[in-house]
C-alpha cells in the first residue's frame, strides 16, 4: 500500500508538471519520456542505468535475457535510422537508449500479467526505481523551466556578498580550473554530467543480493537520491540563485551584472534582487549536485576499498566543478551538504525506527539549515564585513550536523558480536 500510494502521488506529481509546462508552451515530462520509446533519448547512459537498477530484481539468466532485448532493439531502430537517413545530432539526443526503455516497460507489463504475489510487487519496484530514475531527469528539466518562467528576479548579489565569508571560493577555484586547461575541465564536466550514472553503479553495490534474498533493503542510496530530487527544487522557488557564471560572467549576456568571474570577486555593496532571463534555471541554492556527491560519499563508506575512493573522488571531484565552472557560490555548497544529512538522517531513522536521537537530529539539521538559508538572505552585508567571525561560523554550523549525523547513526548501526568460547566440561574420571 505505500509503495501504491507514493506511485499515485508520483503520477500525480507528474501530471501537474506537465499541465503546467504545457501552459508555457512546451512538452512536459511525460511527454518527453514517452517520446524516448522511439525518438532519440537525452540520455542513452541513463536509461540503461536505469534497466541496470531494475535487473537486481531478476535472475542472471533473465538479466542476460533483458541486456540482450534491450542492444537488439537499439541496433534495429539504429539500422532503421541509417536506412531512412536519419542522423541523430548531439543537440537532438542519444543514438541509443530505446531499447533499454523498452525492456524496462515489457517488465511491467510481465509482472502485471504473468506475475503474482511477493514476485509481482518485487518486479515491479523493480520497474518502479528504473523509471523513477529516469523520469527524475524529465521532472528535473520541467522544474527548472518553471523556475526560469515563475521567478523574474534572483538573489545572486545576496548569495555573492554572504560568500565574501568564506574567501569568494568559486572565484579562486575558477582560476584554478582554468589554468589546469582543457584535461582537468573535461575531467570535471563529465563527473559533473554523469552525477546520476555514478550514483546508480554504487545503488548496484548496495542492491547486489536483493534477486538473492528477494527483497529490498530498509535503505539504499536511491531512496535518498531521489528525496534530494523531490524535495531540492521547491527551495528554488524560495530563493532563486543563477550562479556566477551567469550573474557575473560572460554566460549571463545583457543580464549580468558585471564580466568579472573569475578574475575579480564582486564588490562589497548592499545586495538586492536583480532581474534575469525567462531561460537560465534559477537552481543553486542549494548546490544539489553537491547534496548527490555528498550522498554518495555517505554510502560508499561502507563499501570495499575501491568504492570508498571513488566516493570520495566523485564528491572532491564534484565540489571542484560546482565551483570551478561558475555554477555555484561556496555557501550553496555548505547549504547542499547540510541539506544532505538532514535528509539522509530522516530516512535512515525511518528505516532503523524513529527513536528520540533522531526526531533530534533531523530537527536540528533542519534548523540549521533555515538559518543558513535566512543569513544569506538578511545577513549578507554584516557576514561580509566580518568574515573572520561569519566564515568559521558557517563551517561550524555545517561541522556540527556532520558531527551530529556520525554519532546518531553510530549508534543505529549494528555492534559486531563476538562468538563466546564454550565452557570447558568437566573430565570423566
């Protein structure tokens, strides 16, 4: 029943954004991914990531089953193409994907009508996290839109000032970025675009035993990827932020205020709202490409050797883009990682059971994160002005709720036990 209620409330959620993204005139998600059956996709990596998040459902045999289906499809709409002249652009999407897609929709039908019972609710959570992936991105590109239309004015210069706090940290990663020349840019924008793909191959490591065992963890890495992704946005609506690249460089055109990223950290004036284009998506505060590394940093730390590592890259990997490419300010980041664990924190106190440590830590992220949110936004000027106090405040405030986190759900997780010795029995004389 609460699987049934949240796909109702997802579906529900999905016909209002395309409702009101069919009052702007363009298509809306469930337009955009019913297109993918047979349209080239965004994204061909994500949606057979997506197949590969509802495999750990099925038997090898039946994975070998559903990769094969899915790489036949692909090559035949791909001969089909070639045949008809078509040639897929870079702008117009993936040559490959459709297959995946497809495969992923024939589950569901085979688990509504050849499947019953536990099997049948089984394949279709399956089914359920591959298309909630995938759908997630269509969402996420309505819901910027809607941003971009519905908030005329952003908050740049206030976010700008209160960053004074912290040294103007995506100014100087900027000019790092920079002098590392195209190798470390590239590096760091395909970490940045395959955020979603690396998430998906460490939920892989988590899921590994569910054909085994036949059912679902209490918590994985996918049920907080995709509460970041619910909940992320609506802060959006409350404080709409472009990032300097666009606010104070070159991206921004007419509508910045000044070409001076990287090279000269805004001055020191009393901020105010500026207006912006109906097309940049207002979508830093907070940085959630900084909230999914950080989540992903967080469930890699039970896993082997080489998942802890590349945890940790994609997380500094993911920090350096954010900042480097002049898509986020260095407080959206501590708002992003604060954000995080005070998600993570509730859904991992819903998963072990809600006890009084975590109604406390949870409310306290929560508030904290109300006042960082709350100082960027009146307290811009007074954190500038005195960034040796404001500065190791916000690091503080952020230092604090990851000390929070590691202690609360230290004590959730499971003390090893030792195997007591049997007594020595007495000897028969």
């Amino acid at each position: 029943m609460l699987w049934a209620a949240a796909a109702a409330v997802g579906l529900g959620f999905l016909i209002a954004l395309e409702i009101a993204a069919r009052g702007y005139g363009v298509p809306g998600p469930i337009t955009n991914q019913a297109r993918e059956v047979m349209f080239p996709p965004k994204s061909g990596f994500l949606l057979y990531a997506g197949m590969a998040l509802m495999m750990v459902v099925l038997t090898w045999r039946q994975r070998l089953i559903a990769l094969g289906s899915a790489l036949g499809i692909d090559v035949v709409v791909l001969l089909v193409r070639w045949a008809a002249g078509i040639r897929v652009t870079e702008s117009q999407g993936h040559p490959f994907g459709n297959g995946a897609l497809c495969v992923v929709l024939a589950c569901a039908v085979i688990a509504l009508t050849r499947r019953t019972g536990r099997e049948r609710v089984l394949l279709l959570k399956g089914v359920g996290l591959a298309l909630l992936l995938v759908a997630g991105r269509k969402t996420g590109d309505t819901w910027l839109l809607i941003t971009s239309k519905s908030r005329p004015t952003v908050l740049d210069p206030y976010v700008a000032t209160a960053d004074h706090a912290l040294g103007n940290p995506s100014w100087l990663v900027g000019r790092l970025v920079r002098a590392t020349g195209p190798v470390g840019a590239h590096i760091l924008d395909y970490v940045y675009v395959q955020l979603a793909v690396a998430a998906v191959v460490f939920a892989l490591y988590q899921l590994r035993h569910v054909s085994r065992d036949r059912r679902f963890p209490a918590h994985h890495l996918v049920r907080t990827f995709l509460t970041i992704g619910l909940l992320g946005p609506g802060i959006y609506m409350i404080f709409p932020v472009v990032g300097p690249i666009f606010a104070y460089g070159a991206d921004g055109g007419v509508w910045a205020t000044a070409a001076i990223w990287p090279e000269t950290a805004p001055p020191l004036l009393a901020p105010h709202a500026i207006p912006f284009d109906e097309i940049t998506p207002r979508n830093c505060m907070p940085s959630l490409h900084t909230a999914w590394a950080t989540a992903i940093f967080i469930h890699s730390r039970k896993g082997p050797r080489i998942l802890r590592y590349a945890g940790t890259f994609w997380l500094l990997a993911t920090l350096g883009a954010t900042l480097g490419f002049g898509y986020h300010y260095g407080v959206d980041l501590v708002a992003g990682v604060v954000f995080t664990l005070t998600i993570e924190a509730g859904l991992r106190a819903q998963a072990h059971g809600w006890d009084r440590a975590g109604i406390q830590l949870v409310a306290y992220g929560t508030t904290i994160f109300a006042a960082l949110l709350a100082s960027y936004r009146f307290l811009p000027l007074q954190m500038a002005q005195h960034a040796w106090l404001a500065g190791p405040l916000l690091i503080l405030a952020m230092v604090s709720v990851i000390y929070g986190y590691i202690r609360t759900t230290g004590q959730w997780d499971p003390k090893p036990t030792t195997a007591q010795q049997p007594e020595p029995q007495p000897e028969l004389v």
